[in-house]
C-alpha cells in the first residue's frame, strides 16, 4: 500500500512496479555486478534536526542517481519548501498509534524509524532493487565504496550487513550483535522481503526495546539472519578529535562516518560542513584509497612517512613497522566516560617523545592530472602542516628534524580503483632543508616488509 505521505517534488526515474516476489520474478536473480540504482536508500529524520543536517546528505547524495527516501516525523514547515531537488524527496512515516501495541512501546519514535524500512519497501518501487541501506540524517556515504562491497553479497539470499559502536560501552549497553543505524546497515531484499509480512508482529514481541537498532536486530535474527559486520562503516560512537582514527583506517573500503555534531570538524580551521565536503573533493577521484593507510621510509634520516589518503600524512623522526601504525592514535574521547578498556580495537597513545611524536599534516588539496600537463594517469594530493609539534628532533636517532618539511605531495595512480583489502607500499623523495616532500605510491614488491 503506498505511504500516506503528501506529494514529494521529485521521484525516482525508475518507473513504479507492483511489488515482484522472488518465485516470479527475474528482476531480482540476476548475475550482472551490483551498481547504485540496485541500492534503495532509507534514511531517517526529523524536521526538528533537518535544517542543520541536510549538507551531511547532500554532500554524498547524487541527484537523479541515488534511490530512495528522507524519512520524517511530520510534513516539512513552510520554510523548508520548495523542496530542493538536491536532496532526497521526503516522505512522511505513518501515525504509530494505530498500532494495536502502541500503548505498551517504551519508545515509539524508535519503532517510526524502523518502521521506515517496511514503509519504503510498500511504496512499490522496488523494480531491480537488491538492498535497502538504512541511515541517518548525519550519515555520510561513500557510494563507490558501498556499491563494491555489497556486490560481494548475494542478495538473493538473506543478509543483514552493518557494523558495532567504537566503544565497548556502548555495545554492552544495547548489543554487540546489532548493526548500528547511524553508521548504516544494509538490508538484502530477500530479508526485506520476508520482514515485511512480520514487523509489526516482531514489534509486537519486543514493546521494551528502546532503540530501532536493537528491534531490528532481533526481528533478523529471529529469522535466523545475523549481524555480519564490515569493517568499513562506522558509527563514530566517540567525541572530540577523531583524527587519529581516521589516520589509521582499517584496509577495509572507507563506507560511512556518522555524528559529525558530536565530533570536532575533521580538518583544522573549518566548520563541520566545510570540513565534510572537503573530504569530499578526494572521494569524487578515487573513493577506493580514500583513507587508506600507506607507509613508507625515508632511511636515511630515520624517518617513517604514514598516509592516509585524501585525509593527512604524519611523519615520525623513527622507524616505525606497519603493525604499530595501524593502531590509531587516541586523539578522541568515548562516547561515555568509563573505566578502561574503552574502545573495540587497540590504540596508542598520544606521547610529547620527540621520537613518537608525528608531525602532523591535513589534506590541503587534490588534483587529477600532473601539474602543467594535460594527463590524468596520476592524482596528485597535497597535504600542509596543521601545527608546529614544538619539540626537539629525535636524538637518539641522529638529530634528523623534519621541521623545515610544511608540504607533503602524495602521487597516486588514476587508472582504476585500488584493490580492496590490499594494502599499497610507497617511495618517499626528499632533499634535505627543503619544504616540500614528494611521495610515489605504489604496488608493494613481493615479501617486501615494512619495518
């Protein structure tokens, strides 16, 4: 039955189709790769939250590309119309209260949210369909990202696709078994289509759950499906500065941030807004090494180069392996105070040592050709000192300051999308006393090790 909701201005150009069930319909078993048009996106907000959120989603939506719907409470006021065609058309969810549970439910506005899911899949415009991604209004997507990844999957079988908070807190509070909502999760359309006949009744058993998250992580696994998590997403259960976690990314594809209100800007001297469409300039070249770590040496000076592309580059006064680097940095607070541990995945440190210390550089801009040439085989990113560290050179390793560097060039191939789950080696190129510092990636050479 189509939502209740009033007009939206604009509509997906796919053309509507009455629901297809799998035994009878061709549309959904199919051999040909995943793209974004098999993605239906369903997003959830509230008008109160919507004005101030709405640049996080149009920083990654594609107008007349991306499918789906801006979920809200209530119609939009009038100072949020005309709807702009640069974001998701809205609907408006159903009244709950018609639900014969509705008295007993702890927290209805959570069961609206989950409710989302059924509400777009009645809205029969599920022709070619094969997930349906369920986010937030301050989600952040990297689309390319999504798409490689739930092309692994075979969505004509049952999966439930997400990730866990940050913090262990967070986890033991709700469930270490629930995708969460904020960070998105993805739903195959063959468990879509088996939870649309049984929601209301799943709500019906859990009245006392008090996060859609939670309910929707019971209803599947009450039809035996459970969490798989993919390392890529993230919830960002955690507050204050985050860049050392985002400069020690796992090697999975970059697939969503989430709580930017609750975090400072990613980069220095911006705003939130500033701060998330400037990541977005590397992500529109080559979302496949966005945030991929890249370390290399500069042996000679005792130096250990770290890149995070698209992102920052530290640079440490000693030679540090890969297995230490890739623990991120605990620049960044838990989402709750609590007695250690704190946090799902090990991290290290900040430390004034001037040999651990980094010197910190932020993505200052990207370009996709070399300079002064019309070729587009490399993309060239730039990355500028945030700060001066204010400590000594690292003595015990000669004295080898790498003050006088404000500017490092990252070259990276633009001829296809980095391998997933492969990591990439790097050459570092650098005269002594000069400011700038030019590093090449590269294909790692076989049984090279980075240490």
């Amino acid at each position: 039955m189509p939502s209740s909701g009033p007009s939206i201005q604009q509509k997906p150009q796919l053309s509507s189709l009455q629901i297809l069930w799998k035994a009878s319909s061709p549309n959904n078993v199919t051999s040909s790769p995943t793209n974004l048009s098999h993605i239906m996106f369903v997003l959830v907000g509230c008008i109160r939250t919507w004005k101030y959120r709405r640049p996080y989603i149009e920083a990654w939506w594609r107008e007349n590309k991306s499918r789906g719907n801006i979920w809200l409470d209530v119609a939009p006021t009038q100072e949020l119309l005309p709807w702009p065609s640069s974001s998701p058309p809205f609907r408006v969810n159903e009244d709950i209260k018609k639900l014969k549970i509705y008295p007993k439910l702890v927290n209805p506005v959570e069961v609206r949210i989950y409710r989302s899911v059924l509400e777009t899949f009645r809205l029969e415009d599920n022709k070619d369909v094969r997930w349906f991604v369920m986010a937030d209004d301050d989600s952040l997507f990297f689309l390319d990202n999504l798409v490689e990844v739930l092309g692994k999957y075979d969505h004509t079988k049952y999966y439930y696709i997400g990730t866990n908070s940050e913090c262990i807190k967070s986890n033991y509070d709700f469930s270490f078994d629930m995708g969460y909502g904020g960070a998105g999760y993805a739903l195959s359309y063959a468990l879509v289509e088996a939870l649309a006949s049984t929601i209301d009744e799943c709500i019906e058993r859990y009245p006392h759950l008090y996060v859609s998250d939670y309910l929707s992580s019971s209803c599947s696994a009450d039809l035996g499906v459970d969490l798989i998590i993919e390392k890529g997403i993230h919830q960002i259960d955690l507050r204050g500065d985050i860049s050392g976690l985002l400069s020690s990314h796992p090697k999975s594809p970059l697939i969503t941030l989430h709580h930017f209100d609750a975090i400072a800007p990613i980069f220095p001297s911006m705003n939130r807004t500033e701060a998330v469409n400037h990541l977005m300039k590397p992500a529109k070249l080559d979302q496949s090494r966005l945030l991929q770590q890249t370390i290399c040496y500069l042996r000679r000076s005792n130096w250990t180069f770290s890149i995070s592309w698209g992102y920052s580059a530290h640079i440490y006064e000693s030679i540090f392996p890969r297995s230490i680097l890739r623990r991120p940095l605990e620049t960044f607070r838990p989402w709750k105070e609590d007695r250690p541990p704190l946090f799902m995945f090990n991290t290290r440190r900040p430390s004034n040592d001037p040999c651990k210390a980094p010197h910190v550089f932020s993505l200052e801009g990207v370009l996709d050709r070399d300079e002064g040439s019309s070729s587009h085989e490399h993309i060239i990113t730039t990355y500028s000192r945030s700060l001066q560290r204010n400590l000594p050179a690292c003595s015990s390793n000669g004295n080898h300051s790498a003050d006088p560097i404000v500017k490092i060039q990252v070259v990276s191939p633009s001829t296809g999308r980095k391998e997933a789950g492969r990591i990439e080696c790097c050459d570092v190129d650098y005269v002594a006393g000069k400011d700038i510092a030019n590093v090449k990636l590269r294909a790692c050479m076989k049984s090279e090790v980075l240490a």
